[in-house]
C-alpha cells in the first residue's frame, strides 16, 4: 500500500501529461512545453538547492548559455539541433562548475550575490558580443525537425526529456549521493566525520545542474523561435528558485509540482504580470509561514502518524559480532605532547593519551578541561600547535577530518547532528556512504552496481538499528525521535564504518537511569568486538562502572591516569572533580 501511495502522484502528472495535448487547446500545450523545459533546468537544480542547500538563485545564468549555444551552432555552423543540445549540455555543464566554484568558500547570501553576479556578466556578454549573440537584436533558435517540429511533437519531446531528468534526479535522491548532500546540508560536521568529500560531490552536482540547465536553454530558444538578452530576466531566476522553496527541501516530487504551479499562474494572473516580482515575494512569504516544509510536507502523510509515547529503547548488544565482524585492528591511537590554544587560552597544554584497540578509555573533567577538543584533535577538527598524534605506526594527518572515516575512526557529537527531514534510516545510512563501490553516473544512470550498494547499506543499516534498539523507528522521521533515541541513532551511523576507534562525545547526557544502564552494556559489547572506544562523559557511575582505563583532564592538562579503582582513590581528581 505504501508503495501505491507513493507511486500515485507520478502516475497522475503523467497521466496529465499525456492527455495535455488532446484536451487543450494549442496555447495550454505551450504552456505545458514551457513548464517541462523549466523543469529540465530546476531538476538539476534542485539537487544543489533542495538537498545540498546552497543559494544558487542566479541559474538563469545557464539557461541564457544553453540558449545562445544551440542557437549559434544551429545558424552559424549548420549543426543538428540534437548536436547542438548536446553542445549546449556540455558549455551547461562547465558553466555549472565556474558558479559552483565559490560555494567551496562562500556560504548563504555571499553564494547566492555570486551567482547574481554571473548571471549578469553572462547577459552583459550577450549584449556586447554583437558578431556572435546578434547583441541586442538576437538571433534566431533552432528549429527541431520531424517528427519534432509541431507544437504537439516539441510538447512531446521536451516532455521526454523532463521525464528523463525526473528519473535521474530522483535516482540520485535515494542514493547515498544524495544522503550526502543532505547530511552536508544539515550536518556538515557529521558529514565530514563520515568521509563525505564536499569539494568533489559539489562540484559532481553543480556539472550535472550545469548540464541540465544548457538543455533547457537549447529548449527555451526552440521555443522562443527568437531569443534576445531581455528573454533571461531576473524574474526568472527568481521562478526556478522559489519552485524549488515552495516544493520542499529534499524532495522531487515537491519542487516539480512547484514549477508547474509557478509556470501557469501568471497565465491567471496576465494583469498583474509588472508585480510578478512583488507577487513572488509575498508567495514566499506565505509559503515561509504556513507551510515551511513545502508541498512536500504537506503530501508527507506517513510522519503525521502519532508515535507510541511509553516506548523504550532496547539494545541487542549481541547483533554486534555481525555488525563489527573484523574486531578493531591492533594499533593504538597514540597523542603525544598535544598543545592547542584558542585566543592566549590552552585549550589542551602538553596532553599525552592513548587508547587502545578492544578498550574503553574514559576521559572525564571538569567543563572547559579539554575533552571535546581532545576528540576534535584526534577526529582532525582541530588542528593542534605542538605535539603529534597517531594510529600505530601512521601520523594522523592533521585538519584532515574527511580522511578519519578512512582510517576507521569514528565519532558522535556532544549535541546529535542529524539530518531532520530524513528518516532514522537514512540518517544511519549516511555513516556508510564511503563504503559504496557505484560512481555518481552509476546511481544517475541506476546501473546494477548503484543497486546492490543500496541494498547493501539498507541491510547493514537495519542491523544497525537493530543492535542499537531502534529497528521500529526505522521510517520515521529523525527530527521526531526523543533526545534519548537520537543518541543511539548516532552510535548506530558510527557503527556503520565497523570502526576501530568510536570516539563518544557525552552520549549518556539526557538519558534516564535505565537508558544509561543499557548503553553501558552497548558500549562494553562494541569493545568486545576489539573497537577501541573513548568515551568523554561527565556521569561518574558510567564511566567507573564500564572504562578499562580513566584520564582526568583539568585545564587541558592530565590530572591522573589510570583504573577506575586508581582514579576513585585519587585524592586531587576527589577534590577537583568527584567532590568530597
């Protein structure tokens, strides 16, 4: 049933489709043709914007490229006009990357005057390059041959193609392509502790987007019959971005129902076009409102099913043979001389530390001793003054945080990083995306090698949840879940990488007394399976009832190392810390 309900928009958008031409007139197929191109430029699109969450509000920039490079191959050199698509693609896809560019570096409203700003060169350009853009008169666009040449058959073919860019898109959605982009968005942290490159997945994502929005250029002039500069406005930056707002973030679905929705209402509204700008704006606005998740939320009717309110999370510490399977390695983590300053303060002054493989090691002091940092040195979040840290014999390079995941060094956070609007799973699922063998073109293309990646990563990540106690809430949204239950979700993403070291960032804090107790057994069964832990807290119980070895931080510096019992003893750790 779940399946049925979720196939039943599409199966109605292309039962729309297909019957558009027969029972409308030739204008509404126009129409139709010009919601299907705009949407070919906005599925690419909705990739960088809707899941990767960078403002990329000048991509009219792209679709004034692909329009004038069709053209001009088209009248200029003789070309096809599928030559020339495949030629505006390609200048679509360069572009793409030139914008992407600065996303690297700049976030949010600097990204987006970027891409403004490219966008005006671009239209500047057209004007000036009067030997070959036509200036300010234009030029002609191309003209599709038969089968292609009626209203009714260009209808069709960009029809085609908008189905074909769905297909891709939506591919790359539900892969771990597109839980990367996701968990980058909405946990970048996270997402870099797991191994997720940002650089190459952005700019992987701004190619195809690039592309996509040279194709729709190359439809748009056919369209247009005649493009000039004062065909790309600004409106129509302003149209692709704000269908993308008002679908939802992270979805297709939403955003494609946002397009068509923003392509025919000005049809309604024809007097009003000079407020086009002022009525987007106040549609935003209203969107922002009362409904911030978009058309999306609103058709999401699974997570608004109220969820059993006494529910407990039970672990089964012994699905964990099957989860960790290869035990932890038998190198140590070694820190050695660890300096690290923050304006004149020492956050951490001369530590040396070691865990072991197979070994709880509890790292505990007062608030602003250093503990936090300690794991951020050791994760390559910071990077330290003096010193040096290791894995056996291997340096752990410093402030290279993706390449920990790697090494099979795994974290949580002090407060849980998760993806919100993405279910349990797949905010588990994100902790194996560096496991995955398919290439971007695989998961595109959903080539056999992007299926068993899939199937691969659901089923691990199901015993996961399993082991951790959270199989049940499997499909439910995260951001629904209770402080306790996020906790372990972020033991189970870590445990994803079948880590050698699982670095735990105070994950009994907001647990109750039984909560506590169980993920005490979790954690002494993951050190059984030879994953060295390091676990900072502050519940003294926890730590002296589970940790093998203890290290007491005050003012970044070691107060005592030693055994649970040794440290108990300790008269300065009694006096500076356990009170008494």
């Amino acid at each position: 049933m779940g399946g049925f309900r979720s196939l039943a928009p599409w199966a109605a958008i292309a039962g729309f489709a297909m019957l558009l031409p027969f029972a409308f007139n030739e204008f509404w197929v126009v129409i139709g043709t010009r919601a299907a191109i705009y949407w070919v430029l906005v599925a690419g699109l909705n990739l960088a914007v809707g899941f990767a969450g960078q403002l990329a509000i000048g991509y009219v920039a792209l679709l004034t490229l692909g329009s004038y490079t069709a053209s001009i191959l088209v009248q200029r050199y003789g070309l096809s006009p599928y030559v020339a698509l495949v030629g505006a693609a390609t200048v679509g896809a360069v572009s793409g990357v030139i914008v992407g560019l600065p996303a690297l570096r700049l976030r949010t409203f600097y990204f987006a005057m970027t891409t403004l700003g490219f966008a005006t060169i671009v239209t500047q350009v057209a004007l000036a390059w009067q030997s070959v853009t036509g200036g300010g008169i234009g030029l002609p666009g191309p003209e599709m041959p038969a089968p292609f040449d009626s209203t009714k058959g260009f209808y069709a073919f960009c029809m085609g193609l908008a189905g074909l860019c769905t297909w891709m898109s939506a591919n790359i959605a539900s892969s771990r392509f597109g839980r990367a982009l996701v968990a980058l968005r909405d946990a970048e942290v996270a997402a870099e502790a797991t191994g997720i490159s940002k650089t190459a997945l952005l700019m992987t994502v701004f190619l195809f987007a690039g592309a996509t929005g040279g194709v729709a250029g190359g439809l748009f002039a056919t369209l247009q019959s005649y493009i000039t500069p004062d065909a790309f406005t600004f409106d129509l930056s302003v149209l692709f971005f704000i269908a993308i707002l008002i679908g939802g973030r992270g979805s297709i679905l939403g955003p494609l129902l946002g397009t068509v929705i923003l392509t025919i209402l000005p049809e309604f509204a024809a007097p009003l076009v000079a407020w086009s700008t002022f009525l987007y704006a106040v549609l935003l606005l209203a969107i922002v409102l009362a409904m911030p998740g978009g058309i999306a939320a609103l058709l999401d009717f699974s997570n608004r099913k109220p969820l059993q309110s006494d529910r407990a999370i039970i672990p089964r510490p012994e699905l964990l043979a099957e989860l960790l399977p290869n035990g932890g390695g038998q190198d140590d983590i070694a820190l050695r001389g660890i300096v690290l300053a923050f304006g004149g303060v020492r956050a951490i002054d001369g530590l040396d530390l070691t865990v072991r493989p197979g070994e709880v090691h509890g790292l505990i002091g007062p608030n602003g001793s250093g503990k936090t940092t300690t794991l951020n040195v050791i994760c390559g979040f910071n990077v330290p003054e003096a010193g040096e840290a290791r894995l056996g014999a291997a340096p752990l390079p410093a402030g290279d945080s993706r390449g920990r995941a790697g090494m099979g060094i795994a974290r949580t956070f002090q407060t849980p990083r998760l993806v919100g609007e993405a279910s349990v799973l797949e905010n588990v699922m994100i902790g194996g995306t560096i496991s995955g063998q398919g290439s971007f073109v695989e998961s595109l293309l959903r080539l056999p090698r992007h299926g068993r990646d899939e199937a691969a990563l659901t089923a691990r990540a199901m015993l996961a949840l399993r082991a951790t106690g959270l199989e049940t809430l499997a499909h439910v949204r995260a951001d629904r879940l209770q402080h306790s239950e996020l906790r372990f979700m972020e033991i189970a993403r870590a445990a994803m990488l079948a880590p050698k070291f699982l670095l735990l960032d105070e994950p009994a804090a907001g647990l109750s007394p039984d909560e506590i107790g169980r993920l005490g057994v979790l954690i002494k069964a993951i050190a059984r399976q030879g994953t060295g832990v390091l676990l900072v807290e502050h519940h003294a119980d926890l730590i002296f009832d589970i940790c093998d070895q203890v290290t007491v931080l005050n003012l970044g510096r070691e107060l005592a190392a030693g055994t649970p019992a040794e440290i108990r003893a300790h008269k300065e750790v009694v006096s500076a810390y356990l009170g008494g």
